[in-house]
C-alpha cells in the first residue's frame, strides 16, 4: 500500500510540474487557441480580425437502440422491428468559414457559415439497396463572447448567441417508393432546424509554462416549431482539454466530450413514420461521449507570421441512443486560422 501510494504522488508531482510556473494568458503560442473542435473558445485584442476554415468529416454506421447492437435485417424484420427500409452508413461532410472580429478588448463577435453535404446509404425489407443525398448552406451562427475575468493565466467568458434558420429542411430525393417523383428526405439529411435557435455558453481559459486548459459548457436551444411542423431537438455539450506545448510552434491536445441530445417534437406531415427510422421524431436522441485527440501548428516568423494549422481526430468512446439509430464510427476536423490586426 505504502508503495502504491509513493507511485501515485510521484507522478501527480510529474503530471503538475508544467503547472508551477505560472504566466500572462496569452494567444502568442501554439496552445494559446483550444483545440480545433472547440468553438468561440477565445476572444481577441481590440480591433483585431481572424479568419477561420473547418472541414470536418463525420462516419455513421450500424445502428443502436440504447447502447446495444441492432442488425439491419432486425430492423426491416416483420417480427423485429418491423420497419420496410434501414439506413446503414451516413456520411457527413461540412465546410465552415469563420469571422472573427473585437470591437473592443472586452467582446469578440463572430459569424459562422456552413456548407453540408449528407448522403444516406439503405437497406430494404425486399433486400434491395438505395442512397440519398442532400447538399446546401446550414444555419448561420452569431456569437458574442464577452469577456468577464482576465487575471494573470486565467480568462472566462461568456458565449451570447444563436443561429438564423438558413438551412433547409426541404431537402427532396428519390426512394423506390416514390421513383420517379422526389420525397421529402427525413430529419437527418435536412440541412438546417427551420428555426431561431439559443446557443448559450461559458468558456474557462488557463495556461502555465508548458501546458493550456480549458473548459467550455454550451447547448442549444429551438425557439419553436419550424414550418414543417417539427422542432428538432435540444442539445448539451460540455468538453474539457490539455495542450502540451512541445515546442515553439507545435502543441498536442486530449480532451473529453460530452453530448447529450433529445427527440425531435411535432411531426413532418410529409413523412410516414413505418416506413424507416430515420422518419420518426421519437427516435432522434442520444448521448455520447468522445476523446478527441489533435495538433496545433502556428506559424510565429516569416511571410506566414499569424496563420495556423489544426487537426483533431474524435474517438467515440461510449454512446447511447433512442434507436434504432446509427452510431457515430469517428470525426475528422481539419482547420486553417489566420488572426489580423490592421493596426
């Protein structure tokens, strides 16, 4: 026992040791941006720009019903659970441009502009097979982060914001069902909410010597029912992460993150809910959590001074959803930064 004690505070004395040598907070490092995964997690100096891209990639595949397995041809069996079509592989791919902008030291603004691309592959209960796909704009985000504490390594602040309903959710594809005439697609290849949308937050910042971290809160809110007589359903998130800094340019990240999502409510009219999963409401929520792992590089000298390049890799590790439903398999977020100051 007295050994195993020895070990355990031997390596807490390791772990923290970056920790003991205390600094200014400061965005001029590698880690001095969270990991490309998380967003409006920092705020800039008054009058500065930064212009941001994210591809991000996301798999789905197999389904689930809680945190249990589900076949395909369980789910199109009469006596399973009885649906005519499953869906069996999705994926997702988004394009999202940022633009950052400090009016004064104490408040950020920011835009966020998506552009999606879903494709949904399927079984029959006949033992055909078919895909559908949809492609668009998303919703546009609005943030304000306001800063409320900046004392020495630490910083807080909060995320005001929300999103416009741009995205439709009148996406049309043909099925066998209907060929050659288009359906509307169900709630997952929609590519917006189709309604103003809350998406509040608090963001904690700290950094010492060789290490940042950080913690961020945020969920979203649905302001009503949208035009098709649903509303999507609400979500949390909360993530945690540590950057270590390995040298002046270049910071590797860890972090846990957790989702948690509800049904939708109401019903599209358009759809009927025995044909596929993917068509009920009550079949739309889950909860996740994922470690994802990445890299920051930041260009800090020459013609590229200001720029940084970001990669994160998301490992779901554990996941329960209203199924069935697909599971998430990993996500892929590349990113591309470049902070101004035209000053």
């Amino acid at each position: 026992m007295q050994k195993r004690i020895a070990v355990a505070f031997g390596l807490g004395i390791l772990m923290a040791s970056p920790l003991r040598a205390q600094t200014e907070w400061t965005s001029s490092r590698p880690d001095g941006h969270a990991p490309i995964g998380v967003m409006a997690d920092h705020t800039h100096e008054a009058g500065e720009f930064m212009f941001s891209y994210r591809f991000m990639r996301m798999g789905m595949e197999g389904s689930l019903d809680g945190s249990n397995e589900i076949s395909n041809s369980d789910i199109v069996s009469p006596t399973g659970y009885g649906f005519m079509v499953t869906p069996t592989k999705m994926p997702m791919m988004m394009h999202m441009l940022g633009i950052m902008y400090a009016p004064s030291g104490r408040v950020t603004l920011m835009g966020m502009f998506n552009y999606l691309d879903f494709s949904m592959d399927h079984n029959t209960r006949a033992g055909g097979s078919f895909t559908t796909a949809s492609s668009g704009f998303g919703d546009i985000g609005l943030t304000a982060m306001v800063g409320l504490i900046e004392e020495g390594p630490t910083r807080l602040h909060l995320n005001l914001g929300g999103t416009l309903p741009t995205g439709s959710i009148d996406a049309m594809g043909v099925t066998p069902a209907s060929s050659p005439a288009e359906v509307v697609l169900p709630y997952p290849m929609q590519l917006g909410s189709g309604t103003f949308d809350l998406t509040p937050g608090i963001t904690f910042l700290g950094m010492a010597e060789k290490v940042s971290y950080g913690i961020q809160a945020r969920g979203v809110f649905r302001l009503g029912e949208n035009d098709r007589g649903y509303t999507v359903g609400d979500r949390l998130e909360g993530t945690g992460w540590l950057a270590l800094r390995a040298t002046d340019n270049l910071s590797f990240s860890a972090r846990g993150k957790y989702q948690k999502w509800n049904d939708h409510s109401g019903a599209d009219s358009a759809l009927n809910p025995m044909m596929v999963p993917t068509a009920r409401t009550d079949l739309r929520g889950g909860k996740r959590f994922d470690i994802p792992v990445g890299l920051n590089y930041w260009v800090n000298s020459g013609s590229l001074s200001g720029f940084r390049i970001l990669a994160e890799y998301d490992i779901p590790v554990w996941q329960s959803l209203s199924g069935p439903q697909l599971e998430t398999t990993g996500i892929v977020t590349i990113g591309l930064q470049y902070s101004w100051d035209p000053s």
